[in-house]
C-alpha cells in the first residue's frame, strides 16, 4: 500500500517533530546565526502560537512521520487594521521536497488568509533558497526592496508580498 501525503492542521503532539523540522532544515541552509527563525521562542510550540482565527499551522505528514509544515499570522508590529499576514516556517525536510507538496500547502494557506481578513501576505527569506524563490514568484508574490514589520528576522535578505 502506498502511504498518503496528509496535509492537516498541527497538534500539540506534532511540536517536538515540527521543531526538528525547523531546526534541521534551517541548519541545512546555513540559517543558524542570530536573526534567523530558527530562533524564534515558538519553534519549541508551534501550536501553541497558530491557535485563533487569524492564524493556522499545518504539517505534512506521511507514514506517520511529520515532515515538514508552514503557517502564517498577523505581521509582526502590524495592527489587524493594516491586513497583512505573514507566511511562516515553510520548510520541508528533503524527502518531503519535489512532491508538489509546497505548492498545494501555499494554496491552501493563501485561502485561509483571505478566509482570516487578511488582504495581503508578506513573507522573508534569504538569497540561497532558491527553490523557494520561485515557488514564491509561481505564486505571486513579487520581491520587495525592504523587510517590513518587526519580525526581528534581519538574517534574511529576500523580501516578498502579494494581495490575496
């Protein structure tokens, strides 16, 4: 039988292997200095920070295992009235990658966006993630000369948003 990729909304249970995720993949890019998400005090209980109805997580899952996952929320040092989110934590450990997988989570959560308020969605990364590069532009979004908000994420030196 051949084990289905599940896309799901993340449960407490999922926090250590969604922090593992992170953490591995993060260091596999070399995003492991200070001002990077990596560092983020949620990364420990992602559920925990993407409860309420201006903010969803969702891993995938195959064979059981979680294998990687995104989400977004309300811009960091934006108020409910500016209408921006920003898509977080999209990382995927490489088993996971070149399955169409990233595509049809962004799908899904740039309708949750819209569904949430949001009219915008923003998003950093950096210049050697390429492949998420273009997975970002196939969607939409277009580069921007400046971060916004205040993620605190001055490691990353892409920037990125789009309408919903």
């Amino acid at each position: 039988m051949i084990e289905p990729w599940i896309l799901r909304p993340i449960r407490p249970a999922d926090d250590a292997a969604v922090a593992d995720v992170i953490r591995d993949v993060m260091t596999e890019h070399g995003c492991t200095s200070a001002g990077f998400a990596l560092h983020d005090p949620e990364v420990s209980a992602m559920s925990a920070g993407y409860r309420g109805d201006d903010a969803r997580y969702y891993v995938v899952e195959h064979a059981g295992r979680v294998l990687g996952g995104a989400g977004f929320a309300r811009l960091a040092g934006t108020s409910a009235a500016d209408g921006t989110c920003e898509l977080r934590k999209m990382y995927f450990r490489p088993e996971a990658r070149g399955h169409g997988l990233a595509r049809r989570l962004l799908a899904l959560l740039l309708d949750d966006m819209r569904t949430a308020g949001y009219r915008r969605c923003y998003l950093e990364t950096t210049s050697w993630m390429a492949r998420a590069q273009h997975l970002y532009r196939r969607a939409g979004f277009v580069e921007q000369a400046s971060p916004e908000g205040a993620t605190g994420h001055h490691g990353c030196d892409r920037f990125f948003a789009r309408e919903l």
